[in-house]
C-alpha cells in the first residue's frame, strides 16, 4: 500500500536575473508532505522544513528577493512558517482561507 506520509516530495529552486531592476530573484516551489490525519507538525514535516531551508540558503545569495511557494499542506499556525521565517522568509497567507472552491 502507498504511505503518502513517507512518499518523496520534490522542490524546485531557481534563482532569475530581474535585468531592469539589476536584481535577482530566487523561487523555490515545493509540493509538501500529505498527511491523511490532518495538517498538523509531525517530525517529516520538520525534516522538510530544514530541507526547504538548506535548499533556499544553497541557492540564494545576500539581497536576493526570495520567494517559497506552492501547497505547503499545512495549518497557518504549523511550525514550519516560524523555520521559515528564521532565514527571512514572510508568510503572505496567514490565516486566509487557501481552499479552492467553485
């Protein structure tokens, strides 16, 4: 049977030359860890947000506008955006609803 807790995710990271602005943009997007039980801190969710650090510090250089997106499968309130936000990172969500709806 598929565990989706212990499947591999994947983030991708690039950084970008913003010419006009002479800036540079670093982006790394990542598909987080899907927990059937909920969105609550669990340990993998822990080692994923040392991992996302240690991607977004291998990539990114001093002054860089840096951004972390994608579906962090995450509640507002998780551990992993106070990880984040040690190296400099800002939530933009909060406690907006993110669920898609029609």
């Amino acid at each position: 049977m598929d565990d989706q807790r212990t499947r591999p995710r994947i983030a991708l990271g690039l950084r970008l030359v913003d010419r006009p602005a002479a800036r540079h943009i670093t982006i790394v997007h990542a598909h987080g860890l899907r927990n059937p039980a909920g969105k609550h801190d669990t340990p993998a969710r822990r080692a994923q947000a040392a991992h996302l650090v240690a991607l977004v510090d291998a990539i990114r250089e001093p002054g860089d506008c840096t951004v972390l997106c994608g579906d962090l499968n995450l509640l507002p309130d998780s551990e992993k955006f106070g990880v984040l936000a040690e190296i400099g990172l800002t939530d933009l969500v909060g406690t907006a609803e993110t669920r898609t709806t029609l």
